[in-house]
C-alpha cells in the first residue's frame, strides 16, 4: 500500500475512534476537505487536543515510529495543517519523510 494510503488510512482510523467521542450531532467527515480546526473547524479545542493524539498513536502504530505532531512552530505556520484532513495528511507525510519512516 502506497504511505499516502497508509497515512490516510490511519488518520481516518483516529477521525473513527474521536467521532465515537463527540458529543450526538458533531462529527469529523472522512474527507480530504473536512475542516479541522480553526475558524471553520468543528471541533472544541480539547476535542481537537484528542484528535492529535489518536493520530500520533495510529501513525506511530502503522509506521513503527515515535513522532509528535504538534509543536510550538506549526501554530506559527501560515498554512496550518490542521485546516483540514488534506493538509494533515500532507504535512505528516513531510514529517515522516523527514524521520526517515518513509
């Protein structure tokens, strides 16, 4: 399987497992333009806090790594790749690349 498809894959496994916790009427799509965070985002800030994490766990899963995707440098970012589920996937294939998981 393609790591686009791996990384997509693992991510929409996290929008599953946080959807499973969102409260009756609010809910992540599993699509590439589904908007995250920020001013069109739909998420709380602790529910977005919980999103991160189950993406780390399912990306450190599926790639045998250990990578953190937030830090204080992305919240400086122009483009942040928590817009949407398009641009996380993107900047955690740059990550990745970077570690050298890929």
């Amino acid at each position: 399987m393609p790591n686009d498809e791996r990384i997509a894959k693992a991510v929409y496994a996290a929008v599953d497992e946080l959807n499973e916790q969102l409260p009756a009427g609010v809910h992540v799509d599993k699509t590439l333009d589904a908007p995250l965070y920020g001013s069109t985002g739909k998420l709380e800030s602790l529910d977005f806090v919980t999103l991160i994490m189950e993406v780390e766990e399912k990306i450190n899963a599926e790639f045998g790594t250990d990578i953190t995707i937030a830090d204080e440098n992305l919240l400086s970012k122009e483009k942040s790749p928590f817009s949407n589920l398009g641009t996380l996937i993107e900047y955690l294939h740059d990550l990745l690349s970077q570690e050298g998981a890929l």
